[in-house]
C-alpha cells in the first residue's frame, strides 16, 4: 500500500513537468536531478557523469540545464577545488 501512495506521489509530481512547455531533454535531466538530489534539494552530478547515465552529449545536458535554469526549476551554485579551479555546479532544484 505504501509502495503504491509513493508511486501516485511520484506520478502526481511529475505531471507538472510532462505537461510544461520544457523541451524533452530538459525533462530527461530534471527528472535526473530529481532522482539525485538530497534531502536538502541539492544535485551534486557533474554534467559529464548526468550525460553518461542519461546516454545524453554533455552539450544536449548543458543546454537542457539552461532550460531548467531558464524556466525557474534550477538553481546553480558554483563550487571551487582546494586549489582554487573552478568545480562542477552544485544544482539544486526550486
């Protein structure tokens, strides 16, 4: 009976999304983020690691972010290595 309300849950949730106006992929990556992020709504993927589970260029998954960013799904936060280099974002869903 759980298994079956979380299904409804996730379904109901979703609806949302498959009835926006965001492209295929964007709803590809979101539900991906979705599925990824933790109890705080954060997604720490890398594009290169999101496009390899979704069989996805990493141009196809950036430009899939931008609509996600775009539509007010996304947030992006930068993050640094210890030496100062640039990071993968840290994304977290609205």
């Amino acid at each position: 009976m759980i298994a079956a309300h979380l299904t409804i849950s996730c379904m109901a949730y979703f609806q949302d999304i498959y009835h926006s106006d965001l492209s295929h992929r964007a709803r590809a990556v979101y539900m991906y983020l979705k599925d990824h992020v933790d109890s705080e709504g954060r997604c720490r993927s890398g594009i290169r690691t999101i496009a390899a589970e979704l069989g996805l260029s990493r141009s196809t998954v950036k430009r899939a972010l931008d609509d996600l960013y775009g539509a007010g799904l996304l947030t992006r936060e930068p993050r640094w290595r210890e030496n100062g280099s640039l990071s993968s974002d840290l994304y977290r869903l609205v």
